[in-house]
C-alpha cells in the first residue's frame, strides 16, 4: 500500500476541539477488545456503555467475530464501513498497537486508550511506548490516553471506561480532567451523591498525545462547563495550561486544581538565590494563585470546593451568618470561618425579630443563631430561619447546620428557603445516615451539602474565590 | 552589538556564569541603574568580579567603605590573587531604605516566571519572595510589591520612609520582559540586592548574576 504523504496526514488531523465534540457526543463507537469473558476490561467496557442506555452504534471488535452482548461483532476494525467517531483500545498492548496503526487508515476522529503497557511500565513498556509516539507522529485521529481509565458524559449517556465508580451521574456544569483513574473515580462518586452534575470527565492517562492543558481549553470554550475539576501529576505543557486557566478564570468560571506528588526544590545545583528560593511547589501555588486556580490539598477538599461552586452562586462579600440545631456545631463553624478570613458578624435588628418567633428564650438570635431542640417538634423551624437569614442585608452567605432530621418536611423546608435566595447556601448535615427523611429534594436543586463544618469550610473558601489553597 | 549577539558571544566563548562587571553593562543598556563606576570622590566599594567565583564575599572579593585610593589598591591586590577576573570600583550607595532581590529563571512546569521579594541577607527567608510567571506586566510588578509579608518593608516600618516601589515594579517589569525574550540564552538572572532609595528617589542594581543556558547542541546531548 502507498504511504500517504505526511502532509495529507497532518491536514487530515482533527482539531482538539473537532476530536473533543465527536468524542462527547458520537454516533459510532468501536470497542477493539470487546469480549464475553468476565474480567477482561473490553467487557467491562462494551457492558458499561451499553447498560448506561447509550443510543449511538456500538461495533464490538473481537478477533473471533460472532454477536458480543447481543451485538454483532467486526473481526477486524477494517471491516468497519463509514466514519467511526471513537474507538476504545482495551486489548493487551500488543494489540492495542496494532489497532492503533489500522486507525491511521481509517475514518477516525478519537481514540481512548484504556490498555496500559507504555512509559508508565519503565523499561517493560519502552519498545511499545517508541511505537505509540511512531505511529501519533502524524496520526490522522487524536488521542487519549492512554493508560487511562476512560471518558464519561452522563448527557450522552456515554461511559467509555471499565469502572463502575462513574454510574449514575446527572447532567451538570463540572468538567473533571485527571490523570489518575482512580482519584476521579473517587472524586466522581462523590459528586454524584451530592448531585453535582457532571458535563464530562476525561481520564487523561499518559497524556502522549491530548493533555490537561488541551481538555481545560476545550471546557474554557464549552458553554455548558463552569466549574473544572483537575488532578494532575506532571503538568506536561503548563505554560499553556496556565494561560488556558487564566482564560477561564477571567470569563468568571472556576479552576479547581490538586496537585499530587508535591516536591521541595529540586535538588540539583543552582547558581543563585532563585533557584533555591523558586522550588517547584513554590512555583506551582504562585502561578495558580496568578491565573486564578484554586488549589486543593487533596481530591475530598477539591470536591468539597467544587460542591460549592458548581451551584452556581457568588457571595457578594464575606458576611457569613451560621444558623445551628446546636450550639457546639455552630462554634466549631464560626471558628472555621472565621479563621478562614470570613466575617460573622451580629444580625440586622430586623432579622433577630424575625428569629425570636422561632427561637426559645434558652438558645440565640446573634450570630451563630442557636436554635435548640425546639426544631425536633417543629420541622420547618430551621427553613424558615434559614429564609429570614439570608434576607438580612448583611448577610453574604448562609449556612445551616442540622444533625439527625425525624421528618422530611425538615428538609423540603430548607429547599424551600434556598429556592426563595440568590444567596450562596450552604448546609452541614452530620446525621443524614441516622435521619428519616431523604436529600433528594437538596440534591436535584445541587445545594452544596456537607458532614462536617470542615468540610463546609473548604466549600466556603472556594466560594469567597480566595484563589489561595483550600484545606 | 545587540543584547542578543553580547549573549550569544558570550555563550560562544564557553561562559556558564557571567560575573557582576559583564552582567551589569548588559543591564545598564537596558535601563538598569547601576552605581557610578570609577568615582573620584566619596565612599567607594572594590569588587574582584571572576565568573568562577559567583559568590564574592565568601572569598574576600568584595571591600566596602574605601576612599578611591584605597579601592584602587585593593582591586590590585585582588587582581594578583585571582587571575582572569576583572575589578570594579564603585560609588557605595548610602541612601538606600530597602535591599531587595529580583530573579528569572525557567520553571521546568511553567517556562520563565519571575521572583521578587526581600533582598541582602534577606533572601534566607525564601517564603517571602513573590513570584509571577515571565514576562510580568507593570500592574502585576506592582501586585508582587503588595503582596506577602515583604509588602511592609516597602511601605517603611516604623515610621521609616516609604521605598520606591514604582521604580522597582518598573525594574522588575523590565527584567522578566528581558528575560522572557531571551530565555533561549539565559536560565537565570539575578540582580541582588537592588538598593531601593525613598519614595521618587529612583534605585540601584548593587549585584547583578547572569547564568547562560548550554548552547543548543550541548542541550540536546544532555537530554
């Protein structure tokens, strides 16, 4: 067969942007390494997308063809007729390869890489890793991965992976970009039982050839996107995903950003003081810092900021008023915040009446308000304090925090009083395994709901934007 | 000669580090203020300037407070001592309210960024220093000067004169655009400390390093 010219190939490369909207939304997908064998990741993968309801054409490919989860199976990728939009490599390396050198002949816009084996594997994968960058020098597809874990798209139903960590999601504004599988597995799932919705996440894997940078510019320019969650490693091109960040950031959308394997300044020799005094990691808050990322501690704390952000509501200013069911989860709180640079400051006279209809001689009407046990017998107590605090014109943003709860209109009452502000809302709720009432109505409205006033507070320091560290 | 071919000879010649005297006329024709060399009157400092020697006053290469006749016979003294070096005589500055150090280098993650923060022996307190990727626009020159615990400094503590930070956003601003645009050829550059007089009263560059990167076939054999 005759070579195409180099020239053909590079003109024939899909854009990220081209590459990234087949990839959230295809018509077709082929799954090289579709398998009936329980185990193997081809399964996983073919039993996932199609449990998940997605509608587009799934082409299992399986060297011994036949009908694979009821579907009809190519023996070969070039057996395909038309465009494929994605192929998804889950086969042993070897035949990722030579799959991988089929897409150059082919009609392919993406291809997810989920098999493992290159760089990441040391002197075993070197061979395999020379021959994936031979064969994406001019690749007329993009690619992710690989060494991945998959993508995800809950709007098209759509699970390119082998984990189950990524069911259930709902629709929604976050995008997560990861190079670690299992850390945006982890960070996934709990997204999804605060209901967050989720617009897409992408396992970034070995990044050879698409990286965090390019997936951040793509969701900067996504106007479905406001919040991007990214854990990453090793920023491959950070220059570009710095500016990337600044772009997104600048248009009011949020970067939130961990970090993993943070390292003092490098070791070896340096001439001046700036090289000892810019260490990486030092370099890293700074520049975040600069473009406006925040950086997390860890993926809880980065879930945590995200949970807040994602519902959309900026405070206008660091007036934060604490309403509790009890007086030791309203001081823990208020410490929190106030150590986190808020403010929380006594209530509007106006809104002290207002709480003394609810509130016994015995608990408080200042800030923190304490309301006491009182709430156990009248279970809209604690919405309708939530309502009259977010009313008061020196309050920016309010949290309520509630223990065990005996009834649900305990809780449709504090929905209520989040639909009746435009103010950030956020609700620490310690008992919800030991309660009798379910978050359902808090989490279809995405209400950043945390167990813990710690928690809460890394919500509340991504909300006031401090584009410092969250902990 | 352009800045670039000075570099350029200057990696050409097997230079690694460019000592104080070299650094400082590269950076004076960029509008780097540097102290009056050679004065005939006043307190005057005596530098042995020695690219192996990077870190003058842990040899002895560095003496202050000399009348012009001293500090020429102590830059001869020196020239005996360490072949190959070349002496620098200078006004001392006096009038300073504040040292401090600003730095380019390239991040491995980021590319050219720049640091600014408490200079002299200061610079042992590295949490202090601001940092900013390169190149750094004045506004964000100035951002870097009121930002951290080195912001006090500069505003004067304790009833001491306020420092002036425009003339030092502007330098700071000017070196990380120099270094930016020659980052192919420069992985560091140092001026430390910058004698920054009061408020209008402008500054100087008392010590100024520049590292040269290898040249580009020495790079791709270390890689």
């Amino acid at each position: 067969m005759a070579e195409p010219s180099t020239n053909q190939m590079a003109a024939c490369r899909p854009t990220v942007a081209e590459a990234l909207d087949g990839l959230f939304d295809p018509r077709t997908i082929a799954v090289v390494g579709a398998s009936r064998t329980k185990g193997k990741l081809g399964q996983a993968v073919l039993a996932l997308l199609k449990s998940n309801g997605y509608g587009g054409k799934i082409i299992p490919v399986n060297p011994s063809g036949g009908e694979i989860e009821g579907l009809q199976a190519g023996r070969d990728l070039e057996e395909i007729d038309g465009p494929i939009d994605v192929v998804v490599l889950a086969t042993p390396v070897g035949a990722a390869l030579d799959a991988l050198e089929t897409c150059t002949r082919l009609n392919v816009k993406v291809v997810v890489g989920v098999t493992s084996g290159f760089s990441e594997a040391g002197d075993d994968g070197h061979e395999n890793e020379e021959r994936l960058r031979k064969i994406m020098q001019d690749a007329p597809f993009r690619l992710v991965g690989p060494n991945c874990e998959g993508v995800v798209r809950p709007a098209s139903d759509l699970q390119l992976t082998f984990s189950p960590m990524f069911n259930g999601l709902r629709p929604g504004p976050v995008a997560m970009i990861s190079q670690s599988g299992a850390l945006a597995g982890l960070m996934a799932l709990r997204l999804g039982e605060r209901g967050v919705g989720i617009n897409a996440i992408v396992s970034s894997g070995n990044e050879t050839d698409l990286t965090a940078a390019h997936l951040l510019d793509y969701f900067g320019n996504d106007p479905q996107t406001r919040v991007v969650l990214c854990y990453v490693e090793e920023l491959r091109d950070g220059r570009r995903f710095a500016e990337a960040a600044q772009r997104l950031t600048r248009a009011g959308k949020h970067v939130v950003a961990v970090k993993g394997g943070r390292s003092r300044a490098g070791s070896r020799a340096v001439q001046s003081h700036t090289g000892a005094m810019a260490g990486d990691d030092r370099v890293i808050s700074a520049v975040f810092r600069e473009t406006g990322v925040i950086r997390a501690r860890e993926s809880v704390a980065a879930v945590d900021a995200v949970t807040a952000l994602a519902a959309g509501r900026r405070p206008a200013g660091n007036r934060v008023c604490i309403i509790s069911v009890t007086g030791g989860l309203g001081v823990e709180m208020t410490d929190l915040a106030e150590s986190a640079g808020f403010e929380v400051p006594v209530l509007d006279e106006a809104t002290q009446t207002a709480l003394s209809r609810y509130v016994p001689f015995y608990g408080s009407v200042s800030n923190p308000v304490d309301l006491t046990g009182v709430v156990l017998a009248n279970p809209t107590y604690v919405g309708r304090c939530l309502e009259a605090v977010a009313a008061d014109p020196g309050v920016d943003i309010a949290i309520a925090i509630i223990t065990f709860v005996p009834d649900q209109q305990f809780i449709e009452a504090l929905a209520e009083a989040f639909d009746r502000t435009d103010k950030p809302i956020l609700i620490v709720w310690t008992g919800s395994a030991r309660s009798n009432a379910s978050g359902e109505a808090l989490r279809e409205r995405a209400v950043p709901v945390y167990d813990s006033p710690a928690r809460a507070a890394s919500g509340l320091a991504a909300l006031a934007a401090t584009t410092g560290e969250v902990t | 000669m352009t800045h670039r071919e000075t570099l350029e000879n200057w990696q050409r010649a097997g230079r690694k580090v460019v000592h104080e005297a070299d650094a400082k006329s590269l950076l004076q024709r960029i509008g780097v203020p540097v102290p009056r060399r050679d004065p005939a009157n006043g307190r005057c400092v005596a530098k042995m300037c020695h690219d192996d020697y990077p870190h003058k006053s842990d040899h002895g290469l560095v003496r202050l407070g000399l009348s012009p006749d001293e500090a020429k016979q102590a830059a001869a003294e020196m020239a005996e001592r360490f072949a190959g070096g070349t002496a620098l005589i200078e006004e001392m500055e006096e009038g300073a309210v504040a040292e401090w150090i600003i730095g380019c280098k390239r991040d491995d993650t980021f590319g050219p960024i720049v640091l600014a923060g408490p200079g002299g022996i200061l610079v042992e307190l590295t949490d202090a220093a601001e940092i900013r990727l390169a190149p750094a626009a004045p506004q964000t020159a100035q951002s870097m000067l009121r930002s951290g615990p080195g912001a006090r400094l500069l505003e004067g503590l304790r009833g001491a004169e306020p420092a002036d930070r425009d003339a030092l956003a502007d330098l700071i601003s000017r070196i990380s655009v120099f270094f930016a645009e020659n980052a192919d050829l420069i992985s560091e550059i140092e001026i430390n400390p910058v004698m920054v007089r009061a408020n209008g009263k402008g500054l100087t560059a008392a010590d100024a390093l520049i590292v040269l990167s290898p040249k580009a076939d020495e790079q791709e054999n270390s890689t």
